[in-house]
C-alpha cells in the first residue's frame, strides 16, 4: 500500500510507475486528495475520510509506504488503520520528520520521486507479482471505491437535505474542472469524501489548528490562481458567517465562483461532541439565518436549498452567464454528529 501526503503532490507518474512495478494500491493523507485520480487502483484518502473499502485494505496491507506523508492521527485514525504486524517505510526529504508521529520500520530520507524512480530502476521489467493488484480488488475498488458507492439513508425530510444527498448531487451538477476549498467544523467531511477533484491542485484543506472561518478567503486565492477552474467554497455556517465579510472581495475581483453553506444553525463540532457529556450548548446554537439573502445583499445570487429539487436555479447558474457568484445556502439535516470529528475528539 502506498500512501502520499503534501510532499508528493506532483509526482503521481513516479509513484503510480512503481506501484504499477510492485502491486501497491494507491491512497493519500487528505491535503493530498486527487493525487491518483483516474487510476484503477486509486483508494482517495486515507484515514478518517476512508471508505470502508479503504479502511478494509489499508488495514489489511502487509507493507505500507508512506510518501511525503507524516501519518498522523488522522491519516491512520490514531494508529489504528495501520496492522500491528505491517512492514511500515516512510520516505520524505525532512529526516526530522521520518517517525514523528509512528515508528517505522525504515525510514529513507530523499525526494518522493528520486526515491521512487530509483526502486523502480531497480525492480526493473514487469512486476514479478501481483501483490495486491488482483481481479478481486479492481472490481470491488470499482464498484466500492467512492462514498457514493456506499449505501446510506437519506435522511432529508422535506425542511432539511441530508447533507450526503446535497453532496452528491452538487458533484453531479458542477464541472469537472473545479478547485474545491473546505472550511474545518462538522461539516466538513461531506464535500471532503463526496465531492470529487481533477487532480491534487483541485483540493484545498484549510485546517490549520482547525481554525474555522478560513475556507471562503482560501477559496477566492484559488479562483485567483487557477481562473480556469470553477473555485468552490464549502462552509458549515459558523465559518461562513466568521468570515461572511470576503462575500464583498468575491463580488469586487468579480469571481464567478460558487459558495455552498452547509447550514444547520450551530456550531455543529461543540454541540455533537460536547452536548453527550453534559456541557450546555445553547451558547453554540444559532437563529434560523437567511443566508442566501445575505448573499444577495452583498452582490451574489442566493438560493436557498432544503431538498434536491431546489438545486434547479444552480443548474441554470452554472449553464450561464455566470455574471455574479452564487451562494448556496444549504439547510442540512444534523441529528447526527460527524464520525470522523467524533473519532478525533474521542482519541479512538
């Protein structure tokens, strides 16, 4: 099993030629979300944005390489994704980072795609096996290997859209070539396992100190960046309200972008993870907010969205001429907390 972090962004070829040579399956640290697209034997993120088929596999992996990647807690969910009896090799140009979080069985300090074409040079030829490259796993990595594969009730309820069936639905509806920027909170694993990326520059993953508030200002450096992209920001509605002022830098640059709030009136983290122990949450609970009339006034089209046919105005958005952003304010069901916070705040 290969897994690639942030430092090895950009050198998809080196890795897939030597997974190709050795029969690895493919996964990344999330910041690295997109790196293998396209590729049969790509897993997408490993950690607690995994699928239950890559939770599976990369628990069942007898050797694990990690590239550029520093597998902390949330790339192998405290430590438990990885096998106690997996040969574990981390390479990565910062030594000082080669068993950081884990020990490791070896540790080769270099450059992801210098170390990778060397061992490939080395192998030489065709794989001598399959590794873990069999039938099997292709088919069940094809028809399992994206959360929308996975069967889930839909809990919309006419009021409020599970925010899985929202997700998915936006990835139906939005171009491929899009830049998606997520803001941290509850939220933030449904665009993160749902909404797909071209490539490894599609993903932006702001959780620095797990500050909330910084997805929409990452998003609009992205629509600058990359203009040939449609830039997408999700945000849970506290973020977007921290930072609801860089709605007027949007319309200012004149961003064609598209702004998804996924809004269930609270600072959802505190009150699914600190309201089981007894704390009191009123404090993180929010009035209803028209947020797409909020958008409207700073100079967006705004639409409100409580269950999929109200995505219709989206369509005829993206169909043309684009002339202001669009805000979606997004009323999503919350009964349930995040698993993958749940785990994190857990510490299991």
């Amino acid at each position: 099993m290969f897994i690639a972090g942030r430092g090895a962004r950009g050198r998809a070829a080196e890795l897939e030629r030597l997974a190709g040579a050795c029969g690895a399956l493919l996964a990344t640290s999330a910041v690295a979300k997109g790196l293998f697209r396209g590729s049969p034997w790509n897993l997408d993120v490993s950690g607690g944005f995994a699928t239950p088929l890559a939770a599976e596999l990369i628990g069942d992996a007898d050797v694990i390489v990690s590239w550029g990647c520093s597998l902390n807690m949330w790339t192998t969910r405290h430590g438990k994704l990885i096998s106690p009896q997996a040969t574990l090799v981390q390479v990565d140009d910062d030594p000082a980072a080669i068993g950081a979080h884990r020990p490791v069985h070896l540790g080769v300090p270099g450059d992801v795609a210098e170390a990778a074409g060397a061992v490939a040079d080395a192998l030489g030829g065709p794989p001598g096996a399959t590794g873990y490259r069999s039938a099997e796993v292709q088919s069940r990595i094809a028809s399992q290997g994206r959360w929308r594969d996975v069967a889930y009730k839909d809990e919309s309820d006419g009021e409020r859209i599970d925010p899985r069936t929202l997700s998915i639905a936006l990835d139906d509806l939005l171009p491929a070539e899009r830049t998606v920027a997520v803001d941290s909170g509850n939220f933030m694993g449904y665009p993160s396992m749902f909404l797909s990326v071209p490539d490894e520059a599609g993903f932006c993953f702001t959780q620095a100190f797990q500050s909330i508030g910084l997805g929409l200002a990452t998003a609009i450096g992205a629509a600058v960046a990359r203009p040939d992209r449609l830039a997408v920001a999700a945000l849970g509605d506290g973020g977007a309200l921290m930072g609801v002022s860089e709605l007027e830098t949007v319309v200012r640059l004149g961003l064609p972008m598209v702004v998804i709030v996924y809004d269930d009136e609270a600072y959802g983290a505190e009150v699914h993870h600190f309201g089981p122990d007894g704390d009191p949450v009123d404090v993180v609970r929010f009035p209803p907010a028209d947020i797409a009339a909020i958008g409207r006034g700073f100079g967006f089209e705004g639409v409100t969205v409580r269950d999929a046919a109200d995505l219709a105005p989206v369509r005829d958005w993206l169909d043309g001429p684009r002339e202001r952003p669009l805000l979606i304010d997004a009323k999503v069901t919350s009964a349930h907390g995040s698993w993958w916070l749940e785990e994190a705040f857990r510490g299991h």
